[in-house]
C-alpha cells in the first residue's frame, strides 16, 4: 500500500505541468482521494474504533512577502502526501505492535498446551453418550472415576439427563448440571465430549468455557488455561468468548504468572472493553489488582 501511495503521488506531480485553473482542481480531486483512501484503510485495520482522529488538512498558506513567489500546487501536495505518508508510518507501526503482543501469547499457550499434553491425562470417566435419552429405564451408571465409591456413583447417576429433542443444547445442560452438583471430573468428560461433537454449533462457546471452569474449579488450572484460551481463538465472537479471557487471566494468576495475566486483561479491554457486562468488568479489575498490572 506504501509503494501504491508513491506512484500515486508522482503521478500526481508529473500531471502538474504546466500549472493551470483547470490543473488544480484535478490536483485537489487527486488528493484528496487519497486522504479517502488513508481513512478506509483506518476502518479496515482498526474496525471496533479509530485510533487516529486527526485529518489530514491542507496546510495553512503560508504570508506571501511582496517580490516573493506565492505557493505552488506541487509544494502544496508535497506537503499533504508527506502527511499522508506520516499517518500511514503511524498505522503501520501500531498494527505491527498489535501483532507483535498476540504472537507472543500464543507462544506462551503453545507452551503450556504441550506441557499439559506431555503429562499423564487425569483419570476421568469415559465421555458419557450424548443425545436425548430413552424414556424407559435409565441405562446403568458408570464409575465416575477410578476407584469412586459406590455413594458417588449413585449420585452421578442420579443427575437428570434432558431429552428436549435439541441434542446440542442437551448435551451441554448436562454437563452444567454436572458442574454445578461438584462432579468435576464427570462434568469435564461430558462438556468436552459436547466440544468435540458441537464444535461448530453456538452451544460450544458455552461448552468451552464451561470446560474451562470445571477445570479451574477442581485444581487444574494449567488445562483450564488451554481451554479458555482456545475457546477465544476459535469463537472470538462466540457467547462466551469474553467470559474465557476473562477467566483465562484468573488461571494465569493461580499460575504464578502475572505478567501473561495483564496482557490478557489488556486484551480483553481492547477486544470487548465496550460490551463487558457489570461481573466481568469487576472481575477483570480483581485481577488487575492481583496480579500488579500498571496499565
């Protein structure tokens, strides 16, 4: 785009001899095409707001001292492409800065996904069946976890299982319900078996980041450090993609890392800053505290 707005300029300058009436005003309709151009490219990088609110103006003609040559549209538009060419070296330099944070992070949770992975997996419950269930006798439990007691099983068993025909949505409220009875480890097989196969529908925002809690809440906050963040990644746009940053910075803080914490936050103030509901915005500026971040 830099090497475009060049040749533009100098054809601009080569069509300006010799100067005439008629010669300025296709200078000016040159120009300030350009400026159009500069202001799309704003939009198209930064589409949540406009960072950079000064115009390009023509500069303020300069005293015309008698005997002297009055300004001419070659020095006219040098001087309002070499500001264009300024705020453009400004874009540039913040969206190479944008870019810069974000690899960073995902380095850092490349590293902690490996870690995790290299590790032994925690001995859960098999992925219980999704979908609706039969209206007849309920099938046999199935331990929760090794070496459960038959109390525990007896109580997992008696969570309810929805049958509203939405398998999608059914597969998710049970493992809410697991989650919220304190099944732990139950609940995390049933909401990432509902991930792996409702991945792609609405419900898996939710399903992801409510893996994530279910993680968090039962010790593990490195696992639940990779499923909040992958959560963001794949559905920033999804019902609880904000939800997942700002749990993610919650993680990182039981993690001992503090730093990875304030870059998340920042993140998430930028990203989502403007819609975050009452609950996230304290629970992000908890965090905040917490972890010591000075911006």
């Amino acid at each position: 785009m830099r090497n475009a707005l060049f040749a533009t300029a100098a054809l601009a300058l080569i069509a300006l001899a010799p100067p005439s009436a008629a010669q300025n005003v296709s200078v000016d309709v040159r120009v300030d095409r350009l400026e159009k151009e500069m202001r799309a490219v704003q939009r198209k990088v930064f589409p949540a707001g406009a960072p950079l609110e000064a115009e390009i103006t023509r500069p303020a003609a300069p005293a015309v001292v008698p005997g002297s040559p009055s300004s001419t549209p070659v020095a006219d538009l040098t001087a309002r492409v070499n500001a264009l060419e300024s705020q453009l070296a400004s874009i540039t330099g913040q969206v190479e800065e944008n870019g810069f944070k974000l690899k960073q992070l995902e380095d850092a949770f490349n590293r902690y996904k490996a870690e995790q992975e290299s590790r032994a997996a925690p001995a859960v419950v098999p992925p219980p069946a999704i979908g609706p269930s039969a209206s007849a006798a309920p099938a046999p439990s199935r331990p929760a976890a090794n070496g459960a007691s038959e109390e525990r099983k007896t109580a997992v068993a008696a969570i309810e299982r929805p049958s509203t025909g939405n398998e999608a949505d059914d597969a998710y409220t049970y493992g809410f319900r697991l989650w919220g009875a304190k099944f732990f480890p139950e609940a995390q097989a049933q909401l990432k078996a509902t991930v792996d196969k409702y991945g792609s529908t609405p419900v898996a925002s939710k399903a992801a980041n409510l893996l994530g809690r279910a993680y968090l809440d039962d010790g593990k906050p490195a696992l639940a450090s990779v499923a909040f963040y992958e959560n963001y990644q794949k559905r920033p746009k999804g019902d609880r993609a904000a939800d997942s940053l700002a749990y993610l910075g919650e993680a990182l803080i039981q993690l001992k890392k503090p730093a990875d914490a304030c870059k998340v936050y920042a993140e998430l103030e930028q990203v989502y800053g403007g819609s975050l509901s009452t609950g996230l915005r304290g629970m992000m500026d908890k965090g905040r505290a917490r972890a010591r971040c000075t911006a």
